[in-house]
C-alpha cells in the first residue's frame, strides 16, 4: 500500500509540478518574459515581482522573481541575473532557479533593431516527503507514530539541474514582438532516483504593438505622451495552451491595462474558453516604477480571493551617450 501510495504521489507531481509560472505583469516588467530585455533600456536595473495566487485557499501559492541588468556599450551587450522562487503551501513544493542573461543588440533596418539572447540556469526542485506519513512509520499496537521510515523514496525529495533557454525580440520605436524558448535541453525533473521525467519546453510569442493615435484624425490633437498599446502572449507547455490578449494605455508616467487570460484549448478539467480578466495599474517616479495587478477568476473554483501581483523596479540612469533605440514598454 505505502508504494502505491508513492507511485500515486509522484505521477502526481509529474503533471502538476512540471509547468512553469506565469505571470501577469509581463509587460510591466518583461524580463520575465524574454532574455532579450536583458539591459535594453542601456542602463542599470533592479526589481522585483511578488504574486501570490488563491491567498484565501489552503492550494495558497505565491512565486517571487528578482533580477538585475547592466548595459556594456562596447559590446553593444546586455547581462544580468535573475532568480525565481515559487512555493505551493499543501504539498511543500518548492521551485528555484537562478538564470544568467546574455543579449546582443543591433540594427536590422532603418526602423527594426534585433536582440537575440541566451539564459543559462541552475535550478532546483523540493517536494516535503518528508511530511508524508507512511505505513512502517504507525505502530499498530500502540498508535504511536515513529519519527522515520525506512521507505527510500523519502531521500529523493529534491531534484537539481542545469537549464537553458534563449529568446529573439525584434523592435521598432513603437512596437515589439518576441519568442522564447524555455527549457531546451529538456532537463530531467524527476523526484526519483532512476526516473526520467524532462521537463516540457515552454513556447510563448508575445507582443505589444502601438497603435498611433496621433496619426488618426479623431486624436490628432492628442499629445505624444497617450500612447495605447494591444498587447498579445501565446503559451504552450506540453499540453497547456494559454493565450493572453489585452490593452495598456500609458500617459506620461502613468499606466493602466486589462488582460483577458483564456484557454483555447480546453483542459482536462473542462475549464472554460476565458478562465481570467485581469487588471494592472502602475506609476513611475525618480527612477522608481511600481505596478500592481489583479486577476478575476471566471472559473468555478469558489471564493479564492483571485491573484495579485505587486512589482518595483529601480533604472540607476547609468546612460551612456550613444543609444541604440529601445523597445517601448512602461
């Protein structure tokens, strides 16, 4: 019964645990996203995500992101680090992974600039077997529960390996669009010591694209600083599908958006077409720039209290004299 019992646990933990975070804000703090905004601003920067999902449910999981990024102009080249930690309160799940980032940057066109990019990463995957209460641990005479089990499944409750990823942004003055590979070398995951389980490649092609509204006759005297952006994020991992299509509008140091999260290809679950709508609101101030964000569930979970997202960053203004354009994003 205690190996069923196992057996049951771990082919659980292989579909729930093997696909990535997402998160909401990607176009507020878009490192998370693509390896190429790795120091596009030509610039130094810190910040930080903190997104906690169903905070009023017993499945709470919250997922952190940091990171930092320099521009070498010599080498027409952005660096920087970034590391991700993601925790699941029932099981004791936990996720890190700490990435290196490497972009180039150069001009394609008149208008288009190219920045290719790579991510190296160290990752790390816990599960709380430890927590586990199996058979040989219950003395059935007694009751009592011993401290340990001889079981060895319980020495396999983490899993650490090497991964790689890499990413294209392609970028004008007002728009951009992206692709990123997560996941290439399709590192083993599993909890066991002779499992083989890879962890799925992650897709996602992603957009934000200006819509000139100062060319339009209805807007003409509008100021350049309104600008409305359509903002796209297709995601595929194994057999999740997710598409995210959405506006932001921005004025000055101001910005406002709405996200529509949907499910093109339903689930196992029966989960319906729109599964989200989510809102974001963020500022900038001396170098400073905080957004936060909210998600509707439209599911039939119940009363989950939703997810929110809380980001800062902080640009050092280390400029150099010479730029390459950079692609807009707040």
């Amino acid at each position: 019964m205690k190996k069923v019992f196992i057996f049951a646990l771990l082919f659980l933990v292989k579909d729930l645990f093997a696909q990535d975070p997402i998160f909401t804000q990607t176009f507020m703090i878009p490192e998370t996203l693509n390896s190429g905004f790795t120091g596009s601003t030509e610039s130094t920067n810190v910040g930080m995500v903190q997104r906690v999902q169903w905070p009023t449910l017993d499945l709470r999981v919250t997922t952190q992101y940091a990171f930092f990024d320099t521009w070498i102009d010599g080498m027409n080249s952005g660096v920087g680090l970034s590391i991700l930690n993601h925790k699941e309160a029932t099981t004791n799940y936990t996720f890190t992974q700490v990435n290196f980032n490497y972009a180039l940057a150069f001009q394609i066109s008149r208008e288009w600039y190219f920045r290719p990019s790579v991510s190296i990463g160290l990752g790390m995957k816990n599960l709380g077997f430890q927590n586990i209460l199996l058979e040989d641990q219950i003395n059935i005479g007694s009751g009592a529960i011993n401290g340990g089990s001889i079981d060895p499944s319980l020495s396999n409750k983490q899993r650490t390996f090497f991964d790689f990823s890499s990413s294209l942004l392609f970028h004008n003055d007002n728009s951009w669009i992206g692709i990123t590979l997560k996941h290439l070398n399709k590192p083993n995951i599993s909890f066991t010591a002779q499992g083989d389980v890879p962890l799925n490649m992650f897709l996602s092609v992603h957009s934000a694209i200006e819509l000139p509204l100062a060319k339009m006759y209805m807007f003409r005297n509008m100021s350049e600083k309104h600008k409305f952006f359509i903002l796209s994020n297709f995601m595929n991992q194994g057999q999740y599908i997710r598409l995210d299509i959405g506006t932001q509008y921005v004025y000055d140091k101001f910005s406002i958006g709405f996200l529509a999260a949907t499910n093109p290809k339903k689930s196992q679950f029966d989960n319906p077409f729109l599964t989200s709508i989510n809102a974001f609101v963020g500022i900038k101030w001396k170098g400073w720039k905080f957004s936060y964000s909210q998600d509707f569930t439209t599911t039939v979970i119940g009363n989950t209290g939703g997810v929110y997202e809380i980001v800062a960053t902080y640009d050092f203004g280390f400029k150099n004299f010479r730029r390459l354009d950079c692609p807009k994003f707040f």
